[in-house]
C-alpha cells in the first residue's frame, strides 16, 4: 500500500524503487553506502547514449556488488546465485572481447611500425591527429578506469571480510558475535564471488 510504484516492476522502476525506499527499508538490510550503485546503475543504463566497455564493465561489477550485498541475508530460494552466475558471465565474455580487441589493436601497431619510411611520415602525422581528438576525453577514461579498479578492489575486500568473520566463528564462537551462522550454501557462493573478483583483477592486470 505505500510503495512508491505498484508492480509489475520495470527494471527502471526497481532501481527508483531502491532509491526512494533505500533509507526505510533496503538501507536496513544491505549497507547504506551502496545506494551509490543504485545511482549508478540507474544514471548509466538509462542514459542517452551508447556505453564504452569500460563502462559495461563498471556497471556488472556494481551489479555483482549488489547481489553480494543481498546475498548475506538470503540466497532468495536458488534465484540470487542464478543471477549472479549470470553476470560472472557476462564479466568474463567482456573480459575475453576486451582482450581480443587488445591483441588486434598490437597487431595492427606491429603492422604500422613495418612500413617503409614514407608510410612512416604519414603515420606521425595520423598519430598526432588521433591523439588531438582523444585529448578532451583522456581524463574521463581515466576516471573510468579508476572506478573500475576500485570496485574490483573493494569486491575483494568485502568478501575477505566476510571470510575472516566465517573462519573465526568456526575456529572460536566465542570470539565474534554473528546474528546467525552462515549456511554451506552461502560459504560455497562466497568462494565462487572470491575467485570470480581474483580472476577479474588478474585480468586487468594482464590487459
């Protein structure tokens, strides 16, 4: 009776859900700070304009953040570990297109560096071209990458916790309060969120 939109739900609608009952409700049972990737998925996949690989890329890990975060309270009968299966996929597809077109990319350099010393002339003139248009927006994909690395990082850490705080209450109850004991399910969906954020970071490390 007092939600903000009746469903059937839009994605669009979920994600205004979110940020209008984020403080009474979801703010409660996930943390408060990952409104911020409510925000930013709601900006970007709504956004009027077509979306880079890095940016993809920053939109599934925020994705792969909020189901971690729900994760810990429930595995919503089978459908949450789905889902995040799901875009583990998806991540690792990106992943293997963004390294093919990498490979291309040093191919084709390798192709360019081989011309005689005409084609050499021309190419300084094209590189200097190429790098006055891709100047104003060199800060913006920097800034990309950075949230990149720092939502990779922050995913690591996140689950690290949750890991240490899993291992002490089965070494010592006695040494740390939980709410409730983490099921084998839950423990086993953290391993798979753990190697799926080392294998991201490799990745990125490799490109």
């Amino acid at each position: 009776q007092i939600l903000y939109l009746k469903p059937p739900w839009t994605l669009a609608n979920l994600l205004k859900c979110y940020k209008k009952h984020w403080m009474a409700v979801f703010g409660h049972v996930v943390p408060r700070s990952l409104l911020s990737t409510i925000e930013c998925l709601s900006k970007h996949l709504y956004a009027d304009k077509p979306l880079d690989s890095s940016t993809v890329h920053i939109l599934l890990q925020e994705s792969k953040n909020l189901l971690h975060a729900f994760s810990c309270r429930s595995d919503y009968n089978g459908v949450l570990p789905q889902a995040y299966a799901e875009v583990t996929k998806l991540c690792e597809t990106l992943g293997e297109v963004r390294a093919a077109l990498s490979e291309q990319d040093l191919s084709e350099d390798i192709m360019v560096l081989s011309e005689n010393a005409a084609c050499e002339k021309m190419e300084a003139n094209l590189q200097s071209t190429e790098e006055n248009e891709l100047h104003p927006s060199f800060h913006v994909s920097q800034e990309s990458r950075h949230q990149e690395i720092w939502s990779v990082l922050e995913g690591v850490w996140n689950t690290m916790n949750l890991y240490s705080i899993e291992l002490f209450q089965k070494l010592d109850p006695s040494a740390v309060t939980m709410a409730a004991k983490a099921s084998f399910e839950e423990a086993f969906l953290g391993l798979q969120k753990l190697l799926a954020a080392v294998k991201d970071i490799h990745e990125g490390i490799g490109r």
